[in-house]
C-alpha cells in the first residue's frame, strides 16, 4: 500500500501538468496566447518542482523541507485543481484536491512525507 501511494503521488505530479496545460490551452484568448500558457505554464511548475521539490526534496536544488515542504505541496498540487477549476473542470479540481488530501495523510502516517 504504501509502493502505491508513492505512485499515486507521481500520478497527481503529472496530474498537475496536464492540468496547467490544459488550463493554458482552454484560455478565452488567440491561439498563441493559448499555446504560450499551454507549453509555459507547465515548464514553469517543472521549473518550481526540479528547484524545490524533486524526489522529495533529495533531488532539488534547494530541498524545501519541513514547513517549506507542505508550503509548496499545497502550492504545487492546490495550483493543479486550481488550473482544472479555472478552465472550469468544477468536478475533477474537487476530485483532484480530494485524492491530494488522502495521499498527503497517508503519506504522513506512513512516514514517508
């Protein structure tokens, strides 16, 4: 259970840029507008994630740790629902937000956060 759990958390961290892609992509704006958000905003979350957050901070070039880390959790996966509710995908946001949650606590119980 616990193998999978990590590998729902790598499912939501690919979760998150589809969802930012698809947030660029659903712009009510010109067609390189939307192509610029749909490619950039993902570059810029895999930016965020490589700097802060990769492998669980072992891989990044400044681990966040601690206080820092749920800060950016929260910041990285909350930004994924919110791209999905901002394109205005009500329900999978919800269902993403959801399924975060569930991961973040097991992951705590489980020592594996």
């Amino acid at each position: 259970m616990k193998n999978a759990n990590m590998g729902l958390m790598f499912l939501l961290e690919l979760g998150v840029l589809f969802s930012v892609g698809y947030w660029g992509f659903t712009l009510n704006a010109g067609w390189i507008v939307k192509v610029v958000a749909g490619l950039g905003a993902p570059a810029l979350f895999i930016a965020a994630w490589a700097l802060f957050g990769a492998g669980g901070g072992a891989n990044a070039t400044f681990p966040a740790t601690g206080i820092w880390r749920v800060v950016l959790e929260i910041l990285w996966f909350g930004g994924g629902a919110a791209a999905l509710y901002a394109a205005g995908s009500t329900v999978p946001a919800v269902v993403f937000a959801v399924v975060f949650a569930v991961n973040a606590v097991l992951r705590i119980i489980w020592k594996q956060a």
